[in-house]
C-alpha cells in the first residue's frame, strides 16, 4: 500500500479537480477507484479512507445520482461520528455536507436541524468568520428559507454578512455569495429595490475577484436582470454546494 499510495492520492486528487471542474459524472470513477484502494491498503476507518469516502457521496450527488449520493453521505456521517466522536471537525464537515443535500432534494425539516447544529458547533470552536463558520451559516440560512421562513433567513444572512465583510472586506467568496442570497431573500419578500442594490454590489465584487466570465459572475448577472421576479429565487442557493471534504 505505501507504494501505490501516491497513484491513490492522485487518483483522488484528479478525481476532486474534475469535480471542481463541474465534470462530477467523469469523478466518480476516479473516487472509486481511490476509495478501492484505500479500503484494502489502509482499512474503513483510516482517516484517508473517511475523506474519499465522504467526497464520493459528494460527487455522486453533484453528479445527479441523487439517492446514492445521499446514502453515502449518511453512512460518512455515522463512519465518522463513530471514528473520530461527534464534535469533531471532519465529522462537522460531513454533517454539513449531508445538511445541504438534505436541502437540495427537499428533506428541510433535516436539513434546518443538521445546519444549525453544525453553524452553532463550528461558531463556537471556530469563531463566527471562520470560512467553514460561514459555510455552515450560509447554509442553515438556506434551509431556513427554503422552509418558508424567509424573514428569519434574512437576518441570519445580514448576520453573517456583517461579520464575513468586517474581516474579509467585500471581495471575497464568502462575502459575495451572502450579499447574494441575502438578495435572493430580499426579492422572495418583495423587496426589489434592495435586492437589486444587494445584486449590483455582487455582481461588481464577483466581477473583480473572479472575472466577467466567471460561470459565478455569469450566474449573478442572470440574478441581477431578474431582480423583481420572486420566482426567480424560489430554488435559492447561489454560490452555495454540497461541502467538498479537503482533508
């Protein structure tokens, strides 16, 4: 195993840079293939085998296998939670993961309770401007949304935006996709005007870190342009996705 191990990690590593590339269906075989090799070199609970085990439940959901991904997930959750206890990071991570595709497929009661369980974890040992913080709040303020409660959401985005732009200034990722979510909410409670304004500020930060043709930049222009229809922002989430596992 200690001589294939670097053919496995860059199996793997190739497998997450295509992922990123948006070309999860081509991932999947990569991970697979590393997680093979990792189950037989190293064993099920090596804390290599959870990070590609958690990134194939991940893949596979981005890449439309929507229930395998979800099993998957689940089962890096119970794997790590038992590995590794409860509050742990890695174990933080996969619950967040699981949280946000609980939301995508319309699970929301699980995904509200998961998402707040790891923002609330991840504020307390991490700091509330943490990254990972911001992921977590991010999407517990998504779940809350998408349940319906768009007022609540919106306080827990300005919240978070306040503190992610205190520490990081307006043009960083975390930054934009706040503004632009908190937009998003702006337009569902009728409130064009400010969504707009919100928007434009997105679109304009995006536009200098990313570029104007950045798939991002891309996506909060075609917000932009729709700012005074709230169906637009019924399936919110922008610059939001299932949590990729760096470990």
């Amino acid at each position: 195993m200690r001589e294939g191990a670097p053919e496995i990690a860059a199996r793997h590593a190739a497998g997450v840079d295509l992922w990123r590339a948006g070309r999860a269906e081509e991932a999947v075989p990569l991970i697979e293939e590393a997680l093979e090799g990792c189950l037989v070199g190293l064993g099920e609970s090596d804390p290599a085998t959870l990070t590609v085990a958690g990134n194939l439940g991940a893949i596979c959901f981005s890449a439309g296998a929507w229930q395998r991904g979800l099993d998957l997930l689940a089962a890096s959750v119970g794997d790590r939670t038992r590995t590794f206890g409860p509050s742990d990071p890695r174990t933080l991570t996969a619950v967040d993961a699981l949280a946000t595709a609980y939301r995508v497929v319309g699970r929301i009661d699980e995904a509200v309770e998961l998402s707040e369980r790891v923002a609330a974890a991840r504020s307390e040992t991490l700091g509330p401007s943490h990254p990972d913080t911001l992921t977590s709040r991010l999407g517990h303020a998504l779940a809350r949304a998408a349940s319906g409660d768009v007022e609540p959401a919106l306080a827990l985005l300005a919240a978070a935006l306040h503190d992610a732009e205190r520490r990081y200034g307006p043009r960083h990722e975390h930054v934009i996709a706040l503004r632009a979510n908190l937009a998003g909410c702006l337009a569902l409670l009728g409130r064009p005007a400010e969504a707009t304004a919100e928007l434009q500020r997105a679109t304009a930060d995006a536009a200098a870190l990313l570029g104007r043709g950045h798939p991002e930049t891309e996506a909060l222009f075609a917000d932009l342009a729709h700012a005074h229809d709230r169906s637009w922002f019924f399936s919110i989430g922008r610059m939001a996705e299932v949590n990729r596992d760096r470990g």
